[in-house]
C-alpha cells in the first residue's frame, strides 16, 4: 500500500501543478478579451484568432483542471442522500461510483477522441472562420484532460482505500489549499 500511496502522490502532485499552470489561462483570456474589445472599438478592426484563442484557452481551463478538480474535492455532488450517511459508507459510494462509471468514462472518452485529434493534425485541420487558427492542438486538449482525470480517479481510489484501512486520514474532508499542501508534504516526509 506504501507503493501505490506514493504513486497517488506523484498523481496529486502532477494534477495540482497542472490545474494551478492551467488556471493562469483565465488571466491570459481575459486580456486578450481586453486588448481585442479595444483594438476593435479603437481602430475599427478584430480578427477571428483572437476570438478563437479566447476559446482555446477556455477549453484548456475546462479540460485540463477537471482532474485537479477532482484532487481539491470540489466536483459536483448530490449529498441530499449520501450526506446523511457514515463516513465508511460515503466512502464506499467514492470507491464504486469511480471505479464503475468515473474511470470507464474518462477511459472511454480518452480513447475515442485520439483518431479525431489524429484526423484533424494529419489533414492540418484550419476553422472554418476566416483567419481561424489550427483545430488539433485544442482537440488533443480532450484526450489530454479525460487521462488527467482518470489518473486522478485512481489517485482518489487509491486514496479511499488507504482511508478505509486506516492508514491515512479522511481524504474527502474539504480543506483550504495550504493546509492540503502541508498534509501532502507531511505524507511525503517535507518541510510543513
């Protein structure tokens, strides 16, 4: 278990950089949405890639930060039933929703979306938007984000199983950034 507690690890440690690179897309859109509004209210003139990198970068935010998503515990969740319910068992609920319907979707989707993302790089796939930019570069952005998320799933199995052995602690407890960080750097033998 220490072994696949430390590959858990290396899977938060590589989501969590990935999810915080990532959300520095936001900052990079919302001022190429700046400078484009000015430069066409100013000099009367835009261009459909400003447009169409605003919404690279927002598929890359939304694609590439569902796995960090996941690590920090913040996805969607329906507690009505299962908020009421023990830890064990809530933890239970963890395990099988993601190994019977998380993991298999992330694969699946994964897996389908390469020969799209293969297609569109070998015929040099442009918009259809005068000026559009390349299609394959976003699209390889799905495969990349659903494999993402799957290594996290596993990380979170992993992780609901240790907790269920008693080995490490509650790891669906929501907890701020910097306390996650020091937990993780005190499982790993770091300064906290």
């Amino acid at each position: 278990m220490k072994a696949l507690l430390g590959l858990s690890r290396a899977i938060d440690w590589l989501n969590g950089h990935i999810g915080r690179l990532a959300s520095w897309c936001v900052l990079v859109a919302v001022l190429i949405s700046a400078g484009n509004a000015m430069v066409r209210y100013v000099f009367d003139t835009s261009s459909n890639a400003w447009l169409e990198i605003q919404w690279y970068l927002f598929s890359a935010v939304f694609l590439l930060c569902a796995g960090y998503t996941l690590l920090r515990n913040e996805h969607v969740r329906i507690d009505v039933i299962a908020g009421r319910l023990s830890k064990r068992t809530q933890t239970w609920i963890d395990i099988v929703g993601s190994a019977l319907f998380l993991l298999p979707m992330a694969i699946i989707i994964a897996w389908l979306s390469w020969p799209l993302v293969s297609d569109s790089y070998l015929r040099h796939e442009i918009s259809g938007d005068a000026g559009g930019l390349l299609r394959w570069p976003v699209k390889l952005l799905i495969p990349i984000g659903f494999i993402l998320l799957a290594l996290q799933g596993v990380s979170e199995l992993i992780k609901r199983i240790a907790f269920l052995m008693g080995l490490i602690p509650d790891p669906a407890e929501k907890r701020p950034a910097h306390a996650a960080a020091a937990v993780s750097n005190r499982r790993a033998g770091g300064p906290t």
